[in-house]
C-alpha cells in the first residue's frame, strides 16, 4: 500500500494553482473582522469535490485596497485544500471505490493531483488574464487556442477565484472596435458556470456602479448572480 506525504501534495498543488509566497503566508489571524464577517462560516471543501458535488454559491469581496481581501480568500481555499488532501490520500490509502476529484487514479498520487490541479481550482489574478488574453488572442498562426483552452479551464473548473476584477489595462475606448476579447472569454466563464451551478469567488477594489460600468449591466448581474457581493469594506484601524 502506497503512503503519501499530504504536505508534499499540498505543496505541490498550491504552486500549481498560482498561490504567490504572500497569500501562502496568510494566516486567519491576520484577517480583519470585518472580512471575516463575510466569508463561509463551514469550510467548503465539497465544493472542490466532483464526486459529491454541491451546489454552493460563491462570494464577493468590495473594498479598499491592502486591507486583505485576497489574503482572507488564500486562507480560506489553502484549508479546502488541505481538507481535500486528507480525504483524498485516506481513500487512496484503503483503496475504496472513486470518491475523488481524479476520477480514476493511475500512477502516483502526488503527480496526478498537481497535473489535475485545475481542474480543482484556479486562482486568477484577473488584471494578468486580462493583459495575456488580450496579448494572445491572435497568434501567428491566426487563432486563439492558447486563449480558448484558458478559458475552458476557468469555466470548468470546480471552483474559481477572480482576484482584483476591475483592475485590468482598460478603457471605454477599448470598446470601439467592439468588446475587448477577454472580457468576451469572461463572459463566457460566467454563463457557463451559472448554467452549471459553479461557484466563483471574487475580489475588487471597485464599488459596484464602476465595475457595472466597466463590464456592463448583463455581465456584471450574471456574476454577483453567481457571487454576491459583501458591502464595501474598508481598513479598521
């Protein structure tokens, strides 16, 4: 019987899912209370799971700049994962039948988790997606693929985080010549995972009105359909 190293498969996946060093540091400690108020009061470590799956909205986080939005967010999906793990590496251990996320486990456990690491979540630092998109959204070649197959692993995806909306390289005159690519692959995020019943967490330093203003009335709607947004919150001192 195979026995697994779980810090070493956590360490593995959170560097697959695009934790910084920072938001890896944070610690619940840290976290005002204000921010606290509005985050999950069980941990939802079902919502990484494809098998059982619940349907469990996610949330968003308005506020002022460097008050820890992101840093409550990491704290809470590093507790998921670590739950995830545990239970993932005991039913691998005893051999019982596929309750995972990796429908059918072969080879080693460690490797396959992070290969599959997307698929369980992925945190996107979205003013970085938005620049990269918008970078490579013609190729040499003529196409989007490497855009295109982003986009499908945002979509499908068992939980995603939309860090720092709002903040992307963007003005109304990037709407001239039509929607902005990336904004066109987001909307497509939301609507497939509003008819699919997957939640996303997010983040913005915006107020409501600028981010409806930004993204539009059907695009923004559709994502605090998914994710309610907190109200503002800022530093308490």
């Amino acid at each position: 019987m195979n026995k697994y190293d779980k810090n070493e498969i956590y360490n593995k996946l959170t560097e697959k899912i695009g934790l910084t060093p920072k938001l890896l540091s944070s610690t619940r400690d840290k976290i005002q209370d204000n921010i606290k108020t509005h985050l999950p009061k069980k941990l939802f470590v079902n919502m990484l799971d494809i098998k059982p799956y619940i349907n469990q909205n996610g949330y968003g986080l308005l506020g002022t700049s460097r008050i820890g939005k992101s840093c409550a967010n990491a704290v809470i999906i590093m507790s998921c994962l670590k739950g995830l793990i545990k239970k993932l590496v005991d039913c691998v251990e005893k051999n019982e039948e596929d309750i995972s996320i990796i429908n059918k486990i072969k080879g080693n456990l460690t490797t396959c988790i992070s290969h599959d690491a997307h698929k369980v979540v992925n945190w996107v630092n979205w003013p970085d997606c938005y620049d990269w998109s918008q970078k490579n959204a013609i190729t040499d070649f003529g196409t989007d693929r490497l855009p295109r197959y982003h986009t499908e692993c945002m979509k499908k995806t068992n939980l995603l985080i939309l860090d720092d909306l709002g903040r992307e390289n963007f003005s109304k005159k990037s709407y001239e010549n039509g929607m902005p690519y990336a904004h066109g692959q987001l909307a497509l995020v939301l609507n497939y995972r509003n008819e699919h019943n997957l939640p996303i967490i997010w983040t913005s330093n915006l107020e409501e009105i600028d981010l409806m203003n930004i993204y539009g009335a059907p695009m923004y709607l559709r994502l605090v359909e998914l994710a309610p947004p907190s109200e503002w919150l800022s530093r308490i001192n």
